[in-house]
C-alpha cells in the first residue's frame, strides 16, 4: 500500500510538472554538487577576506564528504529500482545511479544547507540555501529519478548530518579552556 501511495504521489508530480521548466530543473541536479562546491569557497574567500573563522571552512567540506559517504554507503546497502524503470508513465529526464533510495542529491543539498544555517544562523543566508535544496530535491522526482519517499529519507539523512557535525564540532571546539 505504501509503495503505491509512493508511486501514485511521484506520477502526480512528475506527470504535471511544467515541461518548460524541464531544462532549468536538470540544470539543477545536474549542478548539486557545483553548488555545494561553490557554497563552500565562498565561505573559504569571506573567511579570507573579513578575517573569520576558517573552521566554517572545514565544518563545512566535512559536511559534504560525510554526505558522499553516506549515500553511497546506504545505496550500496539498499537496493530500490528507479522509477522509471518500474513504471513506464515516468520518463527518464535525468540521470541516476544503480540504487533509487536514497536520493544523494537530497541528501548533499540539505546537509550543506542544514550546515551553513546552522553556522551562520541568518535568514538571509537559511532562506535561500533551503530553497535551494527543496528544489534539488523536487527536482529529482520532476525529472522521473526519485521516489518521493527516497526524497523524505535523503531529506532527513542530510539534516541529520549537518545537525549532528554542528553539534560535534561545537562541543570539540567552542569548549571553554581548563587545565588539568
């Protein structure tokens, strides 16, 4: 039942999606990674340039080799069949790996965007990375590749990784100092 609600829900989506907007949308996915890249040394250059932290840097590149790994370790894990080579509605308008669950470009776009909110904490800075993945991620089920339910876990997965390098670099580095 819930793998029909599933296929049912990525039909809807994928078969009225605006076709115009088709090349803006694989620009998208096919440019995450780019993106995540670009966000990253452009944190690198302002910390340069205003004299800030270079942690952010680091906390940061962490955050998307940790997602790399985890989501080619989970596809390794699980293996789903894409959609579009389940139901011949979907077309392939992208491309996609061996393994559909779970979906790495959610899982990158949201750990990166989860990060930088959390180091930064400023709306203008939160609000359009967050837009920026939610369209990565509905960008993967326009173009036919994803699940909506590989998007839910790459969603969580990514929050969870950038949530959980935030805190651990926080209690290993913003410790106050004691002798002992």
């Amino acid at each position: 039942m819930f793998s029909s609600i599933d296929t049912q829900i990525l039909q809807w989506l994928h078969l009225n999606r605006f076709e115009a907007l088709d090349g803006f949308l694989q620009f998208v996915s096919a440019s995450t990674t780019f993106v995540s890249i670009g966000l990253i040394l452009t944190v690198l250059v302002f910390s340069h340039w205003k004299r800030l932290d270079f942690m952010k840097t680091i906390r940061l590149t962490i955050v998307l080799i940790t997602a790399a790994l985890v989501s080619y370790g989970l596809k390794s894990l699980i293996y789903r069949e894409r959609p579009y080579d389940v139901d011949t509605a979907i077309e392939k308008l992208s491309t996609g790996g061996n393994s559909s669950f779970p979906s790495g470009h959610s899982i990158e776009a949201f750990a990166i965007a989860t990060a930088l909110s959390l180091i930064f904490r400023r709306k203008i800075v939160s609000i359009p990375v967050f837009l920026w993945a939610i369209l990565v991620a509905y960008s993967r089920m326009a173009l036919g590749v994803h699940y909506p339910t590989d998007i839910l876990a790459g969603i969580l997965i990514g929050i969870l990784i950038g949530i959980g390098w935030n805190w651990l670099f926080e209690r290993i580095f913003n410790r106050p100092y004691t002798q002992t």
